[in-house]
C-alpha cells in the first residue's frame, strides 16, 4: 500500500453537516440537557492527532459540523501500540490520568497493584471519580471531556472482549477484577443517566409489533433534510475524509457484536442472525468482507487502514453508541435491546449511505473506493427486512412481556 497522503487543510472553514447512521444517528442516541439543565448534544474540543494540529470537531446528534483551527497539513501516523491518549481533550488532569489507565491495562499484576493502591491506580481513581461526577452527576467541571474520559476508559476495557491479532500479552488481564469493577462503576453512572432519557413507563405500554413496523417504514426513506442536501452538494474531500476516519472506529471491525449473541441455542430467529453475519462477514472471503470494503475507502482517500488509528478523532458521543452495543451484546439480559438497535441501523443505513455515495462521486472518488457505500445501500435494504420479519416479530411472540425492550433499542 502506498504512504498514506496528508490530509488536505482548506484556508476557509468547513461546514459539515453528516448523519453517521454507522455509528451516530439522530434517532438511535439522543444527547438532551442534563440535570443542570446545560446542553450535552455538543462536543466542542479541537481534536489531535498524533503527528499534526487537526480541524476543530463540533459534534452534534446526527450531524457532524467542522472549522478548520490550524493550517497544519503533517501526515497523521496511526496508533501502532495501542491506542492513545487524546491529548488536547483531556484537560484539566485527564490525560495523566488516562495515560495511567492504559499502563495499568498494560500491567502484568494490574489486581495487585490495585490491591495495593498503587500511585497509577490513586491517580486514575480521583479522576475517574471526578469525571462520574461531572459527566453524570452534580458535581463542577467540563461535562464534554469528563464524558469523553469515562467513554475512552470503558471503550479501552470493552475492546478485550475481541480478538485483534496483536501481542497475546495485551490481553493478560482481560479477566481482571479490577477492571470489571471499573466498568461496572461507569456502567451504574452512565446508563441510569441514559436512561433517564426515555419514557420507559411509556415505551412499555405500547403495541410492539406497529411500534416497531411504523418506525422502520418511517426510517426506511425519509426525506431529505438539510444536512442531506449539504453532505450532498458542499462537503469538500477534507470533511469527507474525517467522515471515514470518525467511522472506520466501526466500520474495521463491522458486526463484532453481532458475533457475540450468536452462541446458544438454534431456533429461525438464530438462523437468520447467523445469515446476516455470515454475509457481514463475507461467507468466510476476506475480500468480500464488508470491513474489508472499508479499508479499501480508507485506502483510496490515502489514509491508514489500521483498527482504531484513528481512534484519537472519535467524539464522545460516537465512543457511548459504540460502548452501548457492547453492553448491550455482551449481558444476555439486553438480548432484546441489541435486537432493536440492529433493527435501526440495518433500515436505516441505505437511506443515509445514497448521501454518503452522492457526495463520493461528486468529489471525484472511484467506484472501488465508494463501494462499501453501495454494497450496504443493497444489502442492507435486505437486512433491514429480515430483522423486521424474521427476528424481530417472531421475537414478540417469545417475548411478550419484555418485547417493548426492542423499541426502546431501537430509540
């Protein structure tokens, strides 16, 4: 593969108005005010990467919006150990205290040091403990970054659960207590507040099966809205680049959660689960893989194709939906709620993708490199009917009582 080519800086700003049904959307997560009454759909913080001053990322629900801060055009170099700290975003104490927390992961005793209240562990515990606060409580502080500290932290302890053919070292404690602890304590912070977003007494009187039918014909073809007309007529290659990179944080490693509910039993709801994997994962061909497909966007646009190089650029917002199906795929308990997100995602993603292919074409991208946009626009028009018929509706029936879990998913 040839070097990856600098990003190019425009000397105006850039307005960017883009649904990242991937791993955003503007019905599947919402960011209302929280308990202060201060507004959390905004993440305003200039974002960097590891070799070179980026644009500055405001990120709203559903829309990704960018000014350009610096003029800087260095190439950005990929995370080849590991993940990073985030900087510029963790001020105020958070990015020693994060970098604390990847040694610490990285630790060969980790259980020990904690038991033993080593200076990492102290560190990263007062900050932990601010960031709760702020994020999720009452407490003073950057509400945006003490978020993004607590996604950073979770995301880092989630991501054990897959396998990424790196060094088996970095796994040693993926069964450590002490990290199941902290993810417990951010998951009893952060999911009541989610929670709190929603009418649960609400959701769970309504009549599921036209919940969900309506919503997903509501979904399936919407019209256009303004950002669709400025994704489709204005972003410039600069915008569209930081589009791939905010999204290839799932985009590389497509449907890893899916595969994590599918051990059990067998039964027609199962079977076309495993359908729908095995065609994300291309029938066992990498080259028809769809995060393969991916990284040949990545490649065409000259940027890394690395899992998580760019992992320095993703929001807050974008880390809590990726965290939330990985709650939601791992605790058999949310069985139900996963079911209901997918069911967005695969309605969803072709509407929102014909956007994304119009504006490649309009920038000159080649067919090869827009053609995860067109094998979704397709495919997913397919999946989205099998989660409705085949999963989804058969899964009322076996669930009767828990079924309206699925529309709360699926909001």
């Amino acid at each position: 593969m040839a070097s990856p080519k600098a990003w190019p800086l425009e000397p105006r700003t850039i307005d960017i108005n883009v649904t990242l049904t991937v791993v955003i959307s503007d019905r599947g997560w919402r960011s209302p005010a929280d308990q202060k009454g201060q507004e959390k759909g905004w993440l305003e913080s200039c974002m960097s990467m590891p070799t070179r001053e980026p644009p500055c990322v405001q990120f709203k629900i559903g829309t990704l919006v960018m000014d350009r801060q610096s003029s800087a055009a260095q190439t950005a170099s990929p995370t080849s150990s590991g993940i990073r700290p985030h900087r510029r975003a963790c001020a105020d104490g958070y990015e020693s205290a994060e970098e604390a927390f990847i040694r610490l992961i990285g630790a060969e005793d980790l259980d020990g040091l904690a038991r033993a209240h080593s200076s990492l562990v102290l560190e990263f515990e007062r900050t932990l403990n601010k960031a709760l606060g702020a994020a999720y409580g009452e407490a003073d502080g950057d509400s945006n970054v003490a978020h993004l500290f607590a996604q950073r932290a979770l995301y880092r302890i989630y991501r054990l659960n897959l396998f990424w053919y790196d060094d088996l070292a970095r796994y040693a404690n993926e069964r450590s207590v002490y990290l199941a602890d902290v993810r417990e304590r951010i998951e009893a912070a952060w999911q009541p507040w989610e929670q709190a977003q929603f009418d649960s007494a609400t959701l769970d009187a309504v009549e599921v099966p036209r919940a969900l039918t309506e919503r997903v014909a509501a979904d399936r073809d919407p019209p256009f809205s303004a950002e669709d007309y400025f994704f489709r007529n204005e972003m410039t290659m600069a915008g569209y680049r930081r589009l791939l990179a905010i999204a290839s944080l799932d985009g590389l490693v497509e449907a890893s959660q899916l595969s994590r509910i599918l051990g059990g039993a067998s039964n027609p709801v199962h079977a076309k689960l495993t359908r729908l994997l095995l065609e994300e994962y291309g029938f066992g061909h990498l080259e028809r893989k769809h995060s393969f497909y991916f990284a040949k966007m990545l490649q065409e646009a000259g940027m890394h194709i690395e899992p998580e190089a760019y992992f320095e650029l993703v929001p807050w917002e974008v880390l809590a939906l990726t965290n939330q199906s990985f709650l939601f795929s791992e605790r058999r308990g949310y069985f139900l709620r996963y079911i209901g997100g997918l069911l967005y995602f695969e309605t969803t993603v072709p509407a929102t993708f014909r956007h994304y292919l119009a504006a490649a074409k309009r920038l000159g991208v080649s067919q090869a490199g827009s053609s995860y946009w067109t094998l979704h626009i397709h495919a997913d028009e397919r999946h989205g009917r099998w989660m409705l018929h085949d999963v989804a509706l058969p899964l009322v029936d076996r669930y009767p009582r828990d079924a309206w879990e699925m529309v709360l998913g699926y909001d």
